[in-house]
C-alpha cells in the first residue's frame, strides 16, 4: 500500500472511530433521557468520585472501575491522536498513563472467565433453556471482547509507528462499536442508582401480627409475584447490581456452592 492510500485509510477508520464516540455520546444521552434522570454536571462529577472511591469498595467494584476507566481512556486517546502521533514521548506517557488500567483490564478478563465458566456450571445444574443459555453466554462473551479490545488499544499506545495505527484504528471501531451497542445502558443504570445503595425491600408482613393473631398466616404473601410490584429505582438497582457482577460477590447461595434460582439476568451471574 502506498503513502497515499494508507493516509486515505487512516482518515477513514479515524472518522468511523469518531463517529462511534460521537454515537456512545447520544446514545448516553438518550437513555438518561427516556429515564427521566436530571443530568447536571454535579451529579456527573459525584459519580466519577464514587467510580474512583470504588477501588476501596470491594474487588468487583475495582474491577468495574478498571473497564470504565480504561474505556475511557481509550477514547481520550483516540481523540487526541492527531496531537499525540507528531510525538514519540507523547505515546510513552499515555502508555505510563494506561498500565495501572491494562493491569486491572487483565484481572477484570481473568474474573469474567471465571464467572462465564460458573455460569456453564449454573445452566447444566438448573437445566436452563438453550435459548436462555445462548443469550447468557453471549452477552457475557461480548462484555470479554470489550475488555480484551479496550486492552488491546492500550497496550498499543506505546507503538508510534505508523505502520500500526491502522492495526489501532480497526481495533478501536471494533470496541467502540460493541460498547455503543451494549454497554450504553448499563452504565445508565449505574449512573440512575449509584447514591441510592441498594434497594430497600420492603418486609411483606410483621411476624409479630402473625405470631399474636392479628394477620392470618394464610393471607401472607411472601416476595413478588409480578415485576411491576418493584419500584422503578428497585428495578434499576438491581440492574445495576448484576450488570457490574455485584450481585454474585454478594449472593449466599454462590458463596455456599448452592445457586438456586435461574439467574438474576441475560449475560450475568446466576445467584
């Protein structure tokens, strides 16, 4: 390939990675917007600080925060490309910049492994359907593909050359693809619900009553028998708790080797 056909290339992989970001920017955007979620600066800049402040949190929380940020990262670097590739030290410092994420990408990828593979396990025990077995393994693959790309894009940083940043542009079109199509909505949802902690669930009847005569044990109605019973930001916490992994970090049943329900959503941990 000559020089003007690669630069003709590189121009056009550099538009599409741009309009992909432009694309994740709307889509972001969009789904606030049909939430019903006041978007202000303040509120952005809290949940940054509790993404940073998850570190201390809990493993899975660091984790999480590792994807985001090297995500993020990712796109800093893909934006100030035109900047960065007139100078060689410029791509030292963003590679300086990306190891303490490269270093929690991989952790997060060795993590998910493990729970694609439990995942396997939990659908053999509970004799899942193939249809919701599909679903589950491939939205969790696709959440792999992310970090591996998001990796990969980083760890390339260091390469100036221009020999590779067409290898860089093509890999970044195919993250930020994955990202717009998928990860868009769970991020909404932990930006709906990340200072409301988890969802108070609300005791069904008072045990007392029962014991003393006051509500006849027959009438009790244990849990929920209908989504709709939960209150939107119940529903968006629990969302936001199984999307990140939280909810198996957490969940007795796993931590006894005994999952006993059928999962708490497509692509997560069953617990």
């Amino acid at each position: 390939m000559d020089q003007i056909a690669l630069i003709r290339l590189l121009y056009s992989l550099y538009t599409v990675d741009l309009a992909l970001i432009i694309a994740l920017i709307v889509r972001l955007y969009y789904e606030v917007r049909i939430s019903k979620m006041r978007l202000s600066i303040d509120r952005l800049i809290n949940f940054v600080k509790y993404e940073i402040n998850g570190i201390r949190r809990s493993y899975v929380d660091a984790l999480h925060f590792s994807i985001l940020g090297g995500v993020s990262l990712s796109m800093l670097y893909t934006l100030l490309y035109p900047w960065i590739y007139r100078y060689v030290i410029a791509h030292y410092v963003m590679f300086a910049i990306a190891v303490p994420f490269i270093a929690g990408l991989l952790a997060a990828f060795a993590w998910r492994v493990q729970v694609f593979i439990r995942a396997i396990n939990v659908h053999n025990f509970l004799g899942v359907s193939q249809d919701f077995r599909g679903k589950s393994l491939t939205l969790q693959g696709i959440l792999m593909a992310i970090i591996l790309l998001t990796t990969s894009t980083l760890v390339l940083t260091i390469l100036p050359s221009l020999f590779y940043i067409d290898v860089k542009l093509a890999i970044t079109i195919a993250d930020y693809l994955l990202i717009v199509l998928f990860y868009a909505r769970p991020e909404v949802n932990l930006f709906m619900d990340f200072d409301r902690g988890l969802p108070n669930i609300r005791m069904p009847f008072n045990i007392k009553d029962v014991i003393n005569g006051k509500v006849d044990a027959s009438q009790v109605k244990m849990g929920v028998e209908k989504l709709s019973e939960f209150e939107d930001y119940e529903i968006h916490s629990f969302s936001s708790c199984v999307e990140i992994g939280a909810c198996e970090e957490a969940c007795p049943a796993v931590a006894a080797g005994r999952p006993y329900r059928q999962g708490c959503s497509l692509g997560s941990l069953h617990c």
